[in-house]
C-alpha cells in the first residue's frame, strides 16, 4: 500500500502545467515532445510515447496489447484508451473526444512557437473507439469476477 501511495506521489510530481513546460523547454533542439493529459497537464514521454500512454492507463503492455485488434497502431489506441494527447513538434495524435483543458494547452504550445505552423493532427477513429469500449468491459468483468 505504502508502494502504491508512492508511486501515485511520484506520478502526480511529473505533470506539469504548460508554463513550466514552456519555461523547460524553450531552447531545446527539439522542444515540444509530450503527452496532455485530460486535465491540461503535461507529462514528459519517457521512456516513449507508448511507454508513458501505458503507464497512464495504469495497466500492463501486455494486458492491454491484448484487448487490442491486430491491425491497430497500439498509439492510436492509447491514445483513445487513456484520453490523452500525444505531442510531437509536427504532429498530433488525439482521442476522439478531448478536453477544453487539452485544446487550451495544446493552443498555448502553439502560441507559443513549440508546434510547427502546419502540424499535422490525427485523430482515433471510430474503430478504435469500438475497440477501447470493448476492452473497458472486459477489464470491468474481469475485475468484478463476472467473465465466464
């Protein structure tokens, strides 16, 4: 339990507000490589954009690799699993439905010359929200000890 209260301690330490990312970030050769959060913050993508999407939906890559379809990008679907935004200077990938907290983020980046004039933003699409609501049930089945 102890374990578990840290871990939650330490992942609360690693978001940002976007200030504090700007203010960071500002000279790097590469700037603007991130994940926005639901609720506006910001997370380094460490040690990848799929390393962290993955420790965001709090499960096993494993776990979730297995409740994905076989001709998915595993991004996309993290994406649209956790409801987080991935960032990179040129492109992003966004869930289906995002937050007025991440659409304000994601504009101060720009304002703020950390996303290229043309970025490129992808969205998940409709299969991938079937698939993502599909295993959401099964891990609530799984969890309550209803599967058969």
């Amino acid at each position: 339990m102890a374990k578990k209260a840290f871990l939650e301690v330490q992942r609360k330490a690693a978001r940002v507000k976007v200030m504090e990312f700007l203010n960071a970030h500002r000279e790097d050769e590469d700037p603007c490589e991130c994940v926005i959060l639901p609720d506006g913050s910001i997370e380094e993508p460490l040690p990848s954009h799929i390393g962290k999407l993955a420790e965001l939906a709090g499960a096993d890559s494993a776990a979730l690799n297995g409740h994905m379809e076989k001709n998915m990008e595993p991004l996309f679907w993290l994406v649209e699993y956790t409801g987080c935004m991935s960032v990179w200077q040129t492109r992003v990938v966004a869930p289906s439905k995002t937050t007025k907290e991440q659409e304000d983020t994601l504009e101060e980046l720009y304002d703020a010359a950390l996303l290229s004039p043309g970025y490129l933003r992808e969205t998940a699409g409709e299969d991938y929200q079937k698939s993502v609501e599909k295993a959401r049930q099964s891990i609530e089945e799984k969890g309550s000890g209803r599967e058969q």
